[in-house]
C-alpha cells in the first residue's frame, strides 16, 4: 500500500518522539538514577524491574525505527507505558515529591502512549490479524 507524503511524515515524527522519549529515559534505568531506583524499590521491583523495563523499552524504540517492525515497536511502547501509567495511578501517584518529580515522568508516559496508540491506529493495516481482514484472505 503506497502512502501520502502526510502519512509518512506523520508516522515518522509520532516514531521519533516515542523513540526520543525512550531513549533518553534509558540513561536514568541503566545508571540506577535515584528516580529509577526510588519509583522500582516502591513497587518492589529494583533492579530486575528497571533493568529489564529499560531493555524492553530500547527494543521498543529500536523496532520502532525499522518500517518493518512499526506495529510491534508501537504495541510495545503502550504495553511499557501503559503499565507505567498503571502503577503512577496505583501505587506511586502522580507526582513523585521525594524524588523532586512533579508528574514529569506521568505526563512523559502519557505523551508516548497516545503517540503509540496513534501509529497503532494509522499502520492497523500492517498489523498481522487486521491486514489479512483487509486483504480478503
């Protein structure tokens, strides 16, 4: 399926903010940064939880970049912050006072999930189940 100049520009900054967003939140799991340690230890996961979270989520912007793999890239990405976005309303709340975050971290999982959902939505054809409903097979 060809795609408009539009669609593709589109797709690829919606791509690159998720990406950018992952990426930089990576220096602050693998470095163990009091905000990454602080939000695992409450949540009784440090260090199996940020560690794995930070790869999970390098995956997620690596497959995101690669036409390819933009679907399962996207899904990733809601799967990482939707969960993220659980445990904010769960259990850590909105604002993370004793680390000096004032909902950063929340609003930053909220941009990459309506990002993500986004591309989900524009590139639902190239998604396994729905493209074979498309194709007629």
């Amino acid at each position: 399926m060809e795609h408009s100049k539009a669609f593709i520009v589109t797709s690829w900054a919606l791509r690159l903010i998720i990406a950018v967003i992952l990426l930089q939140t990576l220096f602050f799991k693998f470095s163990a940064a009091k905000e990454s340690v602080y939000i695992f230890s409450t949540l009784g996961m440090e260090p199996w939880g940020r560690i794995g979270s930070g790869i999970f989520e390098l995956i997620a912007s690596v497959l995101l970049l690669i036409p390819s793999t933009v679907t399962l890239g996207a899904a990733m990405a809601v799967a990482a912050t939707g969960s993220a976005i659980l445990f904010h309303l769960a259990r850590l709340g909105i604002a993370l006072k004793p680390v000096g975050d004032h909902g950063e971290l929340f609003a930053l999982a909220i941009v990459v999930t309506v990002c993500a959902m986004m591309v989900l939505l524009m590139h639902r054809q190239e998604l396994p189940l729905v493209g074979r409903a498309y194709s007629g097979n």
